[in-house]
C-alpha cells in the first residue's frame, strides 16, 4: 500500500519540531508578508532556511506558503523574497494568485507549485487549466465530495492534496471578506480576525439597546461557527481514492494541538497499512481524539453537503477534559519541560508517546535553578521526579493531564 504524505502546519519552528517528532511527512509554513496566516508568529527568510535544513536532516520536506491574494505594491519584495526560498531549497511553493504563480515561474522554475485550496479548484476543467499552467500539486477545494475527489483523480496525473482535519471558514474554500468590512482587517491578504467565531446578539433598528432572545446561552450565539472537520474515519477512502496528500489545518493552533494531531493521523496511517483498507480502528482513536480541543466534529461535503448539525451554535469550542502542561526540552528519567500550564506535586500526567501510546505519571518533586518547588508556572523550565520514571521520553514530547472537572 501506498501512504500518502502527512503535511502538518508549521506556524513557528517549535511547532514544526513537534509536528516532526510526532510522524509528518511535510510541514508547511510561511512568512508574515505572502501568508495567509499573518498573525502567525511566523519565520524570517533566515529562519526558513534554518527550518528548511532541521526538516531535511529527519527527512521531511518543507513547503512555504505564497497564497495571499496580491495587490500591486506586494509584488515588489516578491522576487527577492523567492531567491531566497530557492536558496533555502524549499520542497514546494503554495500559491493561489496566479500573478505570484507567473513571478514564482520566473524567477525560481526549479521549485514546485502546489496551488493553494484559496483557488477554489471544484471541477476536471479547472484541475486542467492549472496543469496546463505547470502547477504539479492540487490542494482540492473543501466543498468537494469523495465522489468528485474520486473523478478528478481518475483524469488527472497531477498531486491532490486534500484537507483532512481543522477548522473550517464560513466562506467559500477561505475566501472571506467579512473580517474586511467589520474589522478592517483582510482574509484575504492574511490579516482575518475570525469574526466568524465571534458571539452576536440581534437588536431591532427602531428598538436600540433592546436585544432580541436568539442567543443560545447567556453569552451569545455563533451563528457562523462551523465545526472542525475531521476526516479520520475516511482515510482508507481517500487512499483508495488516490489522495497524494493529507493536510493539517492549523498554523494558528497550540503546540500541543499540532503535536497530538498530527500522532493520530500519523498513527491511523500506520495501523492502516499495517493491517489493510478494511480495518477498523479501535476505540483508543477515538477516545484520544476527544482529549483534543475542538468546535466539534465535521464531515463537512465528503459524503453530502453540510447542515445546521455541522454548526456548533453554543460556544467557540466545545469542553474537554486535557490540557497541555510541557513540551520535553531535555530528555530522561528526570526530564525537563518547558512549562505551558500549571504543575503541582502530586498532579497526574499522560506522557505522549511517538505511536498512540501514553504512560501516566505521578510528580513526586519539581525544580528549578532556583531550588525546588511546589507549584510549576507556564513558561518556566523545570525538571521533573515522577513516580514511574518514564522509560522514554523524547526531546520535543509532550506532557497533559486531566482537568479538574
């Protein structure tokens, strides 16, 4: 059987090391002025090229994101700007504007084009013209059914890529303008402020300061917030289908979102190529995708377009029982993490393994430079004593624990 590649977003390099350790194939990742995720933290033309050698050195291929849509005065730095990715020996440029796709062609001919879901490819016709274009990798649009995936694969020799986990936008495949016209701030040129996850109340024109009773609870309803998709019971369809791609939505998210992600993907794929297509997957898939920080779940169009049931009305999120606490920065049987949350002596924690495995520990002591402690702040550097002692513990693994309910 032939996998396809796992991509995991990569929004800074500390997300692209944990995507890394937990099994991708691909990060993709950007920088503020071309990307469309600008509030990102981001890398500098000298970091990708840092990136860019940590991935190849554990085999993984790195792919930069060029997908704003631009305007005359963005063009300028844009040759300059692909000198330096051809330099840095990227793997792939994602592109959805076909004037950037011209200069990329141009100026750095050697370096693949994926086009970015943003060019909203829906149909055969469309997948041609932008071969026809040189593009070598299609990222299908997310309003695309497993039986249309299923047609374009079969009349193309062009790479799909397919979105197969994260959250959605209440816009055609991310074109929005509503972050535009009631922030200032443009989707489009990488600036959204997400106001499709903002709570609204309804007030009548003639009636001000009167709200009228639409809310779902007291703080409000969201009545654009789409639930997360998540395709993880579909991927022995899209290999059959012929998928060359599986990607991760969520340059945005935590560390802890990327990393655990992107092992349960991981994870699937191999359990499916280990045992075959027909196998299903057992509860632990399940159960460890719900200690995962979500809108809820969606199939979004892979078997039939999607309803007020895809919507999560309610909240931004829906509750859940884990919360990240650190990130290994110094393996061992007394590791010391790099502190996200709160840890205090005696607290539980579930240590995430490279497969979908977790060992559970008790603190028996924490320190510091400065001595011991009782409680561990986030963002502190501290070694741990647990009760067992972790028999692996890797470098840029993760800590949880459950929360108080």
């Amino acid at each position: 059987m032939k996998l396809p590649e796992l991509l995991a977003p990569a929004g800074n390099f500390e997300k692209m090391q944990t995507a890394i350790h937990y099994g991708a194939d691909a990060v993709y990742l950007g920088d503020k002025k071309f990307s469309l995720r600008a509030h990102a933290t981001n890398f500098s033309e000298e970091e990708i090229g840092q990136a860019v050698a940590y991935a190849h050195d554990h085999g993984v291929k790195v792919y930069t994101t060029l997908n704003i849509f631009a305007h005359n005065d963005d063009l300028a730095g844009l040759p300059a700007y692909l000198t330096g990715l051809r330099e840095a020996k990227v793997d792939g440029l994602i592109i959805s504007d076909p004037g950037i796709l011209a200069v990329a062609q141009r100026v750095a001919p050697e370096l693949p084009i994926h086009l970015s879901t943003q060019a909203n490819v829906t149909n055969l016709e469309s997948v041609r013209f932008w071969a026809g274009q040189g593009v070598k990798r299609l990222n299908l649009a997310r309003e695309l059914s497993l039986a249309e995936i299923t047609q374009i694969r079969q009349a193309t020799g062009a790479e799909l890529e397919i979105f197969v986990h994260g959250a959605l936008c209440i816009s055609y495949s991310g074109r929005c303008l509503l972050s535009l016209y009631l922030t200032g701030r443009d989707a489009n040129q990488g600036n959204c402020a997400h106001p499709c996850r903002y709570h609204y109340r309804l007030e009548e024109e003639k009636r001000p300061g009167q709200f009228f009773p639409v809310e779902e609870d007291r703080r409000g309803t969201y009545i654009f917030n789409a639930k997360d998709l998540c395709l993880l019971n579909r991927l022995p369809e899209l290999i059959r289908a012929g998928a060359d791609s599986l990607k991760i939505e969520g340059r945005m998210k935590s560390v802890y979102y990327v990393g655990a992600i992107t092992r349960l993907y991981r994870a699937a794929l191999d359990y499916w190529a280990a045992r075959g297509l027909a196998a299903a997957l057992p509860e632990s898939f399940r159960e460890e995708l719900l200690k995962i920080g979500s809108r809820g779940y969606t199939e979004n169009f892979f078997a039939q377009p999607p309803g007020t049931a895809d919507m999560l009305y309610n909240g931004p999120l829906i509750s859940y029982d884990y919360a990240p606490v650190g990130i290994v920065r110094q393996a061992g049987p007394q590791p010391v993490i790099e502190t996200r949350n709160p840890i205090a002596l005696g607290d539980r924690l579930e240590y995430l393994g490279r497969t979908l495995t977790n060992t559970e520990h008790t603190v028996l002591s924490l320190s510091s430079k400065d001595g011991m402690l009782t409680q561990a702040n986030p963002n502190s550097l501290i070694t741990l004593t647990l009760d067992p002692a972790p028999a692996v513990c890797e470098n840029n693994g993760l800590f949880r624990k459950k929360m108080a309910s």
